[in-house]
C-alpha cells in the first residue's frame, strides 16, 4: 500500500514523472556512537531558570533513545529529576563533579567539565 500522507507532501501539487519521489523533512535517526569516542560537556546553568541552579550535559551524539537512558542513569545515580531537551541533558541542582565523575566512570572518556 502507498503512504499517501499529503501532510508530508505539502509543497508539491502534482508531477508526471513516474519516478518521482516526494522529499520530506525528516531527519534520519544519527546512530549513536561509542561512548569512548562522545564529547561530552558537563556545566552549570543559571541562565533563563529563575534563579535555580542546573547542570547541562551536551554534546551527545546519537538517538533519543539512548540520550534518554543516559540522562536516566545520571537522575538516578544523584538523586535527583531533570530532563533531555534539544539533544542535552538538564539536571536539577548543581551536581557538576558528580556527573563528570559518573561518565568517567562509565566510559565517557572524553568528558570535560567547562564553564560555570
């Protein structure tokens, strides 16, 4: 069966090419690379939060899912919440040594620590 989602295909009314295929905006999920070869940044944030403190995690080079689970593992192992938004991870409170130490351990070889 064809997909024939129009919402994909906005732009184009019609075409005679036989051949033609609709171009869509979809971006293919990058796979995620060894986590020895992630250049992770670990800072603090106080920036647009109402004066409380966060700690960022960017850098992160892969799927959402895999981001999620990281990010996962990090709230758990200080206690605390957080989340993943727009490929970065937000912890609340200031847990900057921690989290650095935490990827070391895991296998994040090149994580720095920078800024805050």
């Amino acid at each position: 069966m064809k997909k024939n989602d129009w919402k994909d295909r906005l732009n184009v009314v019609y075409s005679t090419n036989p051949d033609f295929r609709y171009q869509t905006d979809e971006e293919e999920a990058s796979a995620t690379i060894d986590k020895g070869r992630q250049n992770l940044r670990v800072a603090i944030d106080r920036k647009n939060r109402g004066g409380k403190v966060v700690t960022l995690v960017t850098g992160f080079v892969g799927t959402d899912d895999d981001l999620k689970a990281l990010a996962r593992l990090l709230k758990g192992k200080c206690g605390v919440g957080g989340s993943v938004k727009d490929g970065e991870i937000v912890i609340q409170g200031d847990f900057k040594a921690r989290i650095v130490e935490l990827l070391l351990k895991e296998g994040y070889a090149r994580t720095k620590g920078s800024g805050g």
